[in-house]
C-alpha cells in the first residue's frame, strides 16, 4: 500500500488519444496496452519496460467535460496530466476539500482493481486526484 499523501499515477485526458499514443511512443518508446472501459471506451496503461507507468484516456470518457467547452477540440485542446495522490480514505478526503477552498470536479467512485478515486480543485484552481488504493 502506498505511503499516505504521496503520488501514485499520473494519467493524461485528451481528445487526441491516438496523437498522444503516437507522440509519446515516438518521444519516450512508451508502450501501450487498452483495456476497455464501461460506456465503450477504451484507457490506455502506458507501460515502460514492461511495467504501468502512467495512463491516457479520452476526455469523453471521463464524464468531467461538458460537450462543446473548451476550444481546439477538434486539434486535441483542452488535453491536461492529471496527478494522483494516494490518501488512506478518499472520502474523507473529499469531504474536507470545500472546507479547504477547494470544489469537488467528480465525487468519489469505484475504478475495479484500482481503487476509490475523486478529482478536485485545489484552493488555487489546480486540478489533482485523490485514490485510496486497493492493496
């Protein structure tokens, strides 16, 4: 189990996922493996020398994007890496977050195998997502 507080997965959240599958195996060698996702699409586990590294997946998949915000969408716009931070109860975690000055961009839900995940907006407006991490 991961150390509380500290980051855990990176995932990046596009429009382009197939530019980005491209730019990144050119740029890095990264490698990548789809797994289907409810409501058909797909996330991609980007691995490096065989193991997870990070992960990339479509805006649209993540029910955090309005249709029709935004510009460049069409060219991939509104692309953006999300940082993960492993907190011991996500829950709990979120429930603190207005409190804090932060907002809530998806309540807390169940990823199979992964874990209890939310993404919220900090007190400065960043972006960040907290995970309680399955064992």
């Amino acid at each position: 189990m991961p150390d509380h507080a500290t980051f855990v997965w990176n995932e990046l959240v596009t429009h382009d996922v197939e530019g980005a599958k491209k730019f990144y195996k050119s740029v890095l060698g990264w490698t990548v493996e789809e797994m289907p996702m409810p409501g058909g699409h797909k996330y991609n586990v980007v691995k490096v020398n065989g193991k997870p590294a990070c992960g990339i997946m479509d805006v649209a998949a993540t029910g955090m994007h309005e249709e029709g915000e935004g510009e460049g969408e069409d060219e991939g716009g509104d692309s953006q890496w999300v940082a993960y931070i492993h907190v011991d109860d996500v829950d709990k975690a979120v429930a603190k977050v207005e409190a804090a000055g932060g907002g809530v961009i998806k309540p807390c839900f169940d990823v199979a195998g992964v874990g209890r995940i939310a993404v919220v907006e900090d007190s400065t407006g960043a972006i960040i997502g907290l995970m309680t991490s399955k064992s």
